[in-house]
C-alpha cells in the first residue's frame, strides 16, 4: 500500500519533470535536483511520534497501548487528519494515511498539510470509561506536537464525536488560556462542531459520483463523444440509464452514501446492496436504505444478519458472505469499509464499471493497473473521500470566527470546492490515457512543488 502511493507520486514526478511548461524557469541540473528533492520530501513524513499509552484498566490492570501521531508534510498548512482506533492499524499504514491526506488536501486546495494518528486497539472491547481515559492520555503524550495552527487531528476508523469531545477537552485543560475549538475538529455541535460534519464524507463520496456521470457528462456531452479515450466510453455508457449500485461499508460513510444514493432525484439509481462486517444484503429491486440505517442505529451499527431481523423491519433482501458485495454484476461499485479490499486474487470478479474509493486505499496497484486497463473508471479516494476533511476545515474556521454556518451553506460550499476540483481534473483526465488517480496526483503533486519552489526548499 505504501509502495503504491509512493508509486504514483513518482510517476507524477516524472511526468511533471518532462513537462517544461510546469515550472518552466527551472531547467537542466536545477531542474532534476528539485525534483529529486520533492521525490524525499513527499516519500518520507517530517515526524513520526510514537509513545505507549499507559492505562488503567476497569479491571485493576495496567495496559501499554502504543499510538501514533505521524506528521507527514506541512508545507501548505498545520497538519491535518484523523486517529484511528483499530486493532490491526500499524506505523507502516499511518505513514501512508497521512500521505494521503497531504495529497487530499492539495488536491482541494485545503490549506492543511497531511497528518494522520493510530491507536492500536479494538474499540469494542473497551469500555466507554476506558475510551475516555485512552483518549485524554493521548493528547497528554503527544500535547506538546498538537494544536489549532501545529496539528489538528479528527475522527477516522473507529473514533467519532464523542472521542474529539474528550480529546478537545483535555487539550483545553493542558494547554489553558490557549484557544483550542481548532485543536480537533469532527466535534459534536455543542461543542463547537459544524453542523454537516458526519455526513460529509458520505455526501462527498455520493457527490463526486454524480458530478462525473451525471452533470459531466450532459455539460461535456459534445467533448466526450469526440475524444477516443476509453473512460469516456464508460461513462457515456452510464448515461439516461437506471444505474445499480453495491456499497460495501455501512458505517459512517458507506450508510450516508447509500442513502444519498437512494435519495437522490437527479440519477435513476437504485441501491441494490449494502455490506458490513458480518452480511451482504442484496435485493435487484432496491434496498429500503432509511429502514436499514434506522436498524443499524439501534444495534451498535450491524446491519440485519437473519430473516427474523429483515422481517421485523421489513425489509426484502437476500442475506449473502459480506465479500459477495464486491462481485456482484452491478454497475457502481462504492467501496467505504477498508484498505486492500480489491486486490490481484479478486479483481477478476469486479463487474463494476465505476468504483468509486469512499475507504483510504481500498484498492491495491496491481488490482488499480487491471481495472483501469479494462476502461474502469476508478474515483481515488483522495479525491471522492475528501468531504470529511474539507468540512473539518469549514469547522476549524468557524471555530476561528466563533460564527457558525447552517446545513445547508456547509453541503453547499462543499460541493462548491468538491465541484472546483472536479471541473479541474476531470477535463484532463478525460483528455489523456491515464486513470483519474494519476490526474489527481499530477495536480496534487504540481500544487505542492510549486509552494515549496517559491518557499525555497527545492535544493
Ligand atoms: N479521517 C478523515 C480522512 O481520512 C478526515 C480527516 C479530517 O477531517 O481531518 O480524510
């Protein structure tokens, strides 16, 4: 996973290398230095911070959970992503993460760096009280790196509000007199939170989907048509067409995803499956997405895994293996659960013709290379996921401002940066041969080198 984003970030090098037009005052030896200095400045983060978190169990025991904070690059702002709680998060994977979000807040002209956090464990086997303490002794170990205008962490796997509320409220206490509504962001609403904040990702992930093949493609109808570029045959293909959609990951972006997606007025789409960590639920019809987010609401966030449980809803749907989501003949494929889930020994499977990437890193190289061969337009997750961060910067100004925004003028300015970015590199990439995520990363990388050229750092 980490070779592939590094992979791609070099690819977009050598291109940006060739292409004199970028950067076309620095040539010959100059030329090649700086861009082997942004080949190390992008592959290595600025800081990994690590520390064993020591806490006392509800059962008497003591316990050393190591965490992370991983400071990749803050050339264009402080620091900015998420701490996952997960069993299986290591520093190899929150290297990656956190380069990702450098490029994912490039790509959008967010004016944050990438950072990203880790604390290795199952939130579900710990306590509430036992979270609270985790949390608060997170910020105690890592507080002095921390801060509105240094690092300002937000919720990822397996963390949410409740754990930023905590978070906000230790650094409050630790760093006293200090402003801190931008330590964290992703924070509860009374607590200085944004409205829009939780769904965001989810709606972003929808948005960028429907943008593509639906208001694209009727603006740019005459543009597509002309060009002989395999993507923009799919994606005409999609065109007036009733659409089916599979999503895998039903947490907090896969559930708002399908039920944007089962919402929306503007595509003939029909959500058809839905996934989580136990089931497949797929009925060619439709699913009843409202009936299913309602029923997870009340069971810790597990879809129905019996008949006795659909029915009790409801509910029409054949139970399936939570892996069948990804192979079924749909036409859209949302991926929001985990990294790695299409790799060499799947992708055969994949039927979709659109995957759009609502996880980090769902799907491998080789898998990317495979798909992307076979005219699959993927939508990268630096691009399609960057709802939650782009509202998180929303909720770091307000908290600046202490003036606070509806619902509404939030998903409207995020669609509006969502849009920007959209109208930027779709145009490229429906104009040359590579896949949408190279594009993304060329104008991620371009943004990134130039900053860093006129700041002097290209040496
Ligand atoms: N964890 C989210 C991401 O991967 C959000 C980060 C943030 O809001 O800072 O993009």
């Amino acid at each position: 996973m980490i070779s592939q984003t590094r992979a791609i970030v070099q690819q977009s090098l050598d291109a940006l290398l060739e292409d004199q037009s970028f950067l076309p005052e620095v040539t010959g030896e100059t030329r090649k230095k700086a861009f082997t200095s942004m080949t190390s400045i992008l592959s290595t983060p600025n800081h990994i911070h690590k520390s064993f978190l020591r806490i006392l169990l509800e059962n008497g025991k003591v316990e050393r959970i190591p965490a992370f904070r991983v400071q990749h690059n803050n050339a264009l702002g402080p620091y900015k992503g998420g701490i996952r709680f997960h069993e299986m998060v290591n520093e190899e994977e929150v290297v990656n993460l956190a380069s990702l979000m450098t490029l994912k807040n490039a790509l959008h002209d967010v004016p944050f760096g990438g950072g990203k956090g880790g604390i290795i464990i199952n939130p579900r086997d710990y306590s509430e009280k036992e979270l609270n303490l985790i949390s608060r002794k997170y910020v105690q170990y890592f507080s002095d790196v921390l801060g509105p205008d240094k690092d300002i962490p937000a919720p990822d796997m397996g963390s949410g509000e409740r754990e930023m509320d905590w978070m906000m409220a230790e650094y409050k206490s630790i760093q006293p007199g200090l402003p801190y509504r931008g330590s964290f962001t992703g924070k509860s609403v009374v607590n200085g939170g944004s409205l829009g904040r939780r769904e965001a990702t989810g709606k972003g992930v929808f948005f960028t989907f429907r943008y593509l093949v639906h208001d694209f493609v009727r603006d740019q109808k005459g543009f597509l048509q002309k060009t002989d570029n395999v993507f923009a045959k799919t994606a005409l293909g999609f065109e007036n067409r009733p659409l089916t959609i599979a999503v895998q990951g039903f947490g907090n972006v896969g559930s708002v995803a399908a039920l944007e997606a089962h919402q929306s007025t503007h595509l003939q789409n029909k959500v058809v499956a839905v996934s989580d960590r136990n089931v497949t639920l797929y009925n060619a019809d439709g699913l009843d997405i409202p009936a299913l987010v309602e029923f997870t609401m009340k069971n810790k966030g597990d879809l129905p895994t019996t008949d006795e449980q659909l029915n009790d809803i409801e509910v029409t749907a054949e139970i399936q293996d939570r892996e069948e989501v990804l192979y079924l003949d749909v036409d859209v494929l949302m991926l929001a659960a985990l990294e790695d889930q299409v790799h060499k020994d799947n992708v055969e499977k994949v039927k979709a013709k659109i995957i759009v990437e609502g996880a980090n890193a769902p799907v491998t190289t080789e898998a990317d290379k495979h798909l992307s061969d076979n005219g699959v337009i993927i939508i990268p997750d630096i691009l399609a996921n960057a709802g939650g961060v782009i509202v998180s910067y929303f909720e770091w100004l307000q908290g600046r401002e202490t003036q606070y925004y509806t619902e509404e003028q939030v998903f409207n300015h995020l669609y509006e940066k969502m849009k920007s970015t959209m109208d930027t590199v779709l145009p490229l990439f429906f104009g040359d041969p590579f896949p949408l995520r190279q594009n993304c990363y060329i104008h991620s990388v371009m943004k990134l080198s130039t900053v860093l050229y006129r700041q002097g750092k290209l040496y």
